[in-house]
C-alpha cells in the first residue's frame, strides 16, 4: 500500500489496513518505565504504547493533532519550487506527512476491535467527517498534484534506487487512481462520496457486532445438547454461569455466535431442533430488525459505482485492482469462473454423494438439505468415512504446546528467536511496575522476535487470541509500526504489530484445548505476523504486508500447511495430560480426511467470490431494486448444493467487503491459495524443514515486501512462473 492511498483513504486505519510509522524505536526490548503521563499516547515514540492512558479523550485530542500537523506538512510540500524538489521533500515528505494520525487511527481501529466501547465508537464517529476532510484537502490540492508531478519528471528520479523509483511511480499512479486530475466539481462529489461510505461502513460493523451480541440461547435440559463433547458442554455450563444462568446444582448451557460455540452445535448436536436454532441464530447477523444491513449493502454498493465511474473505471472492481497482480475485475471475475467451471463437475459428483448418504441416513429420499443440518451430515459422513472424529485431536492440541510448537517450525526456517516479554494490565492512573509492559487485556501477552545470526531486534507482537464479548468475531494480523528502515550501518528499527482470534478458550483451571482449524487458524495469522516481522525494505512504506492485497495472503495460506505436515504436527502435538505424541494413526487419519469433498469446499469459498465480484462489477443488473437475500441466491444457486430453505446473503455480515479491504478483492484468497500451493512445492521436494528452503522465503518473499511487484517476487523463490493449476491438482480435482 502506497502513502498516497493512505492519504487519500484517510480512514483507512479504520479497516484495518497497514499503518506507516516514521519515529525512531529503541533498537533493544526496553520495558515500559513506571511513567507519568504521556503528552500523546496515541503516537509517542516509546517502543511499546501505554494502553492504560489511551482513553477515548486522549484519542480524539491526538487524532486531531495529527490532522493538523498533516495539514501543515501537505501545505509545506505543496509549496516546493521546481528546482528545489527533491525526493525527501517531496515523496518522502508526503509519505511521512500522516504518521501521527495514521498511528492514532490504528490503535483507535484496533482497540475497537479488541476492546470495543461506545465511547471509542463515538470517538471513530466524531472523526470521520474530519478525515474525509483531510481526505478531499489533498484530493482537490491542485498545488500538491503540481509538485508531486512535476518532481516525478526530473532528472534525478533516474538516479535513484530502484525502490524509490518504484515509489515514485506508485505515488503517481495513486494520485491518477485517486482522481487528481478530476474537475473541482468532481472532487467535491468524491468527497461526498467518501464521507458517506465513512459513516456507513461503520454503522455496518457496528451491526454485526451488536447483533452477534445480541443472540444467546440458554439450555437448561442437556437432552437437548445430545452429541456434544464433555469439553465443550463445560465450556458453555461456565459461560452460562458466568452470565448469570443456572447452577451447580441446575445448570444451564450457554450458545452464542461465537464459532466455537455456534459452529460446534451445528456440527455435533445430535438434535435437529437446537441445531435449527443455532442456524436461525446465525442468519440474524445484520439480519435483524434495528441491526438490518441490507439497506447499507444497497447504499455502499450504488456509492462505490458512483465513485468508480467518476474516476473513469467501468467498475469499482477495475478501480480495486487494477494495480494488484489480477490486473482488472474482468480478469478478476475470469479467474473466478474459470475456477468454478473446473470444479464444476466433482463439485456434483460431491452433491449427490452428500444427497445419497442423507437419503440413506433419514430413511427416506432427500433432494436438498435443511441449512441447519448441512454441517452435522457432512461431520458425520467424515467420521464414517475416514473411521475419524476431528475431537480426538484435542487432547493433543493444547494451547501452549500449539504456539511452541509453531515457534519453533518457522524460528528454524527463517533463522530467528522468539521470547515472550513480561507484561501487566493496568488501570488508568496505575504506575507500570518496573520490567513490565503494557498490555490492553490481561489474556494478551507480548514476545519479541529476533535474528538468530545477527541478535538485531526484528520486531514485536501482541498474542490476544480468545474471545470475549468486546472482541470482534475472526481472526487478524494488525501491523501497528513498521520500523524507520536501515541506515549508516545500523539496522531497521523494530516493527510492531498484533495478532487477534476467537480460538477455543479454557474452561476454569483447565488447559485450552484446540480443535484443527483453530490450529490452522492461528498457524495462518502467525504466516501474516512472520510478513511483518522480517520485513527489510528501504521504505517503511513497501515492509511486509503493504504488498499488493491479492498476494498479501500468500504467506499465511502457504503457513497452514504444517498443521497437515507429520514433521509440523510433531512438534506441538503432545496429550495435555500424559504429554505422549500424538499416535501417528491419528495423523494419518487427519491427513486423509484433508480433502474431504474438496470441490464442495472450493466451491463454497468460490461462491463468496464471486457474490463480491458480482455486485461491485454488475450491481444493476444483478442485485438494484431486488430483495438483497433473493438476488444472492438467485446468483449462487448453480454453486450450491440444493436447499430446502433459502439463507441470507452472507453480504449482510461479511465485514471483509463492507468495512475491510476485501471489496472487490475476495477472490484474492482463492488466488493467493493457488500461489501457495505451488510455492509449497518446493518445500515439498527440498523438505518441510529445510532451512535452506526457508531462508530463501523469507529473503525473496516475506523480507522484500512491495519493493519489487509481486510477480517479479514469485520468480525470485519459485523460478518460474506460477503453476495456475497447483491447488486443484495437490486436492486431486485436476491432473
């Protein structure tokens, strides 16, 4: 991601998008001194925050200084004469123009969705007028554009490093991408345009998250509950105490919309009756009277084609990605489509075994299946399948052991060390005691990541992975700083980010125990945290995940695979109890059960895709003027297995496309997939811990970041060009 685009989406910091940070750091791990007050603790230059005096009012006050010191900065590069441009006062200078502001808005954004209030919402809600603002100031700064064109012309650009070149070029092309050359009258609607997205992306996320707030189901008869796992009926027992529901001597159970709370009724509950429930529980998600996006859908969808239209794209689609790898929404959607045209046939092949094995289990001829017993059938039939119950792997799958473990994969392919730090959660106005830092909840701990070979302090990390009502729901990697780059010798200062999840929580003193995706899941993050942490680049504004969006997925999806990997799952699966490995059987049997019904999975993946693409390129004649849950399935119908009830649009709590960076760019998960497994190839032949393997990772893919257009980075690890057809064919769907 450019500084350009940072400056001109000034709420990108709100959805969660990387964030540039030009302070100097400590190039040590210091702890946080037992301080007095920090004049801005939204963006001071210690090397880790102080969560404690980040308040809401502090927010406010720090956000709009950093507003005003943007407008200043942009007024002083706006005023550089021709034969004075250089690139520090132009480029750079516009690059580093934000850092106060970006940073305040970030931790702003993240502590919303870690630790969300109504005065943090009321704190993004009196912003965004102001950063729109900002926004359209350097939008429409015809004297800005001057510069910034006029110094992209001059002799001295040549002589730069390639990087800088390339960042020329991309400031460039983000103020043509982002309407600089628009009439004044255009620029002004722009601004509209903008601030009116602002303000209704946020009430969207604000929707899913008090709607899944909002939906609980309370069990007090465990018949109900029939097929559920001792593990997980004490988890939702304590939760249900917790809330104030039951006893010891008559207990309840608690079901909310977390995943592992929802997600493992519908799979396990033996009891269609709760199942549906949970399922009617899950479709309320922005789905429920004051909570119902569909409106906001509608209204962000005909602003975005607004806006792509007055920037002269045919389609909000082109706009997105025209300078990602896909090249363009018609490539975008081709690529999709061409995926689901190859999977077509095995996808129902899959259907009808799904139907058959239904029929035979009902004792009566199913053609389509309830919503709310598709994953029940579908876990059962894996069992019977594969003789395996994805549970058994719990009990090796503790929490401590789980990350150790991942530590150790990837600290000896990329030649680092990674150490927790100490830390305290304080209150307001509590002193930090001496060796201690900050942290914002006390779940969350901190671990410092260093070079094996040379002891240089990389960077930092955040681990705050269970769930809790103030948390939005998903998993993420949030980079909060990525470290000043290298110079006179020394190396780059260390880069500071977070990584969040809903993963399964202990109940009482017991361990946490993790079920297989909530391995991958974390195992995925922890591929995004390893881009930011051994970034290298020789600008801020190229380091780790600022690469293009439909390749930022490559590292995390490439990561998943040592949870599948014999070599990987040795290291971390151990009995929580006996601390016996686990029994290659079972490794077996999970690594059988890896492609179960793969079509089906691709499919489903494929399916949100495509609804992305569709109605940021043909929202007219698809979706305008149509009830938003019947246009979804009216489209995706071919795609899926038949239904007996139609479901909502996934549109109306799919937060990745309203209010994150995915509009338009869904389909740059299946596209990052398909890298990832033929880049996985070659650990493949070289060894899964090859180390040599390894390093060239990290030097070709992860260190280089954006300073070099992914395609050439592909070419640097892999040799060649990539292998289009590598997913479908490790899954077995293609030879």
């Amino acid at each position: 991601m450019t500084t350009k685009t940072i400056l001109i989406t000034a709420v990108c910091a709100l959805t969660g998008m990387s964030i540039l940070h030009a302070a100097e750091t400590a190039q040590a791990v210091a702890s946080q001194p037992a301080v007095q007050e920090i004049a801005h603790p939204f963006y001071q230059d210690k090397p880790y925050p102080a969560w404690s005096q980040m308040t809401p009012d502090k927010a406010l006050a720090d956000a709009r200084e950093g507003i005003r010191l943007a407008y200043e900065r942009i007024d002083a590069i706006s005023k550089v004469k021709p034969h004075e441009a250089t690139f520090e006062n132009t480029f750079l200078a516009l690059a580093y123009s934000s850092v106060e502001m970006d940073q305040a808005m970030g931790y702003v954004h993240h502590l919303s969705s870690v630790m969300d209030s109504p005065q943090m919402r009321s704190v993004q809600e009196e912003l965004i007028p102001e950063l729109n603002k900002l926004s359209a100031y350097i939008n429409a700064n015809d004297a800005l554009w001057a510069v910034i064109k006029n110094a992209a012309t001059q002799p001295w650009v040549k002589q730069l490093s390639p990087q800088k070149q390339r960042f020329v070029q991309q400031t460039v092309d983000s103020f043509h991408d982002s309407g600089a050359d628009l009439s004044a009258e255009k620029k002004a609607r722009k601004a509209e345009i903008e601030q009116e997205l602002s303000t209704l992306t946020l009430a969207f996320g604000k929707n899913v998250l008090d709607s899944t707030n909002a939906w609980e189901l309370i069990i007090t008869d465990p018949a109900e509950l029939a097929g559920m796992s001792e593990d997980w009926m004490a988890r939702a027992k304590a939760d249900a105490l917790a809330h104030g529901y039951g006893s010891e001597d008559k207990p309840a159970w608690r079901i909310t919309l977390e995943f592992t709370s929802y997600g493992d009724v519908l799979s396990d509950c033996t009891v269609e009756a709760t199942r549906k429930k949970c399922w009617e529980g899950q479709c309320s998600i922005g789905n429920s009277g004051k909570f119902d996006n569909a409106e906001i859908v509608a209204r962000v969808m005909v602003l975005r084609r607004e806006l792509a239209h007055l920037l002269e794209f045919d389609t909000y689609a082109d706009l997105k990605t025209k300078r990602r790898m896909v090249g363009g929404g018609d490539n975008a959607l081709a690529f999709i489509d061409g995926m689901m045209a190859k999977v077509k046939p095995a996808f129902e092949a899959e259907c009808a075994q799904v139907l058959d094995y239904v029929s035979r289990c009902r004792g009566e001829k199913v053609t389509a299946l309830n919503p709310w017993d598709r994953r029940f059938y579908l876990n059962k039939m894996s069992k019977e399948l594969y003789n395996f119950d994805p549970e058994s792997l719990r009990p090796y799958q503790e929490c401590e052991n789980v990350i150790k473990g991942m530590f150790s994969i990837f600290s000896g392919l990329y030649n680092v060390t990674i150490t927790e730090l100490p830390t305290v959660c304080l209150k307001p106005g509590e002193p930090c005691p001496e060796g201690k830092i900050e942290v914002w909840h006390p779940e969350v701990r901190l671990f410092a990541v260093k070079d094996a070979a040379t002891g240089n302090h990389l960077g930092s990390f955040y681990l705050d992975i269970f769930p809790r009502a103030t948390k939005r729901a998903g998993a993420w990697v949030l980079p909060m700083r990525y470290g000043t780059p290298a110079k006179d010798g020394k190396p780059h200062a260390p880069h500071l980010a977070t990584l969040s999840g809903n993963l399964t929580a202990a109940v009482g003193d017991g361990p946490a125990l993790f079920s297989h995706y909530d391995v991958e899941t974390i195992f995925h993050e922890f591929g995004h945290m390893m881009h930011c942490m051994l970034g290298d680049t020789e600008l801020e504004a190229h380091c780790g995940t600022s690469v293009t969006w439909d390749f930022v997925e490559l590292p995390s999806q490439m990561t998943e695979n040592w949870t599948w990997e014999p070599a990987g799952i040795a290291t971390y699966a151990f009995h929580h109890e006996t601390g016996e490995p686990i029994p290659a059987e079972l490794v077996q049997k999970l690594n059988a059960s890896r492609y179960f019904l793969p079509a089906t999975d691709n499919m489903n993946q494929l399916c949100v895709g495509k609804l992305d693409l569709e109605m940021h390129m043909n929202y007219a004649s698809r979706f305008e003027g149509k009830n938003l849950d019947d246009a979804t399935n009216e489209l995706l119908a071919p795609w899926r297995i038949a239904s007996t009830v139609p479901s909502p649009s996934i549109m109306r709590h799919l937060t990745h496309c309203i209010t994150g960076g995915y509009a338009a760019g869904y389909y740059s998960y299946k596209w990052a997939e398909v890298l990832a497994a033929d880049a996985f190839t070659r650990f493949k032949n070289e060894g899964v811990m090859n180390k040599a393997t390894g390093a060239d990772f990290r030097k070709f893919i992860l260190s280089v970041g954006d300073s070099k257009p992914a395609a050439d980075a592909y070419r640097d690890f892999m040799g060649r060009n990539p292998n289009p057809d590598a997913l479908l064919q490790s899954q077995g769907l293609l030879k």
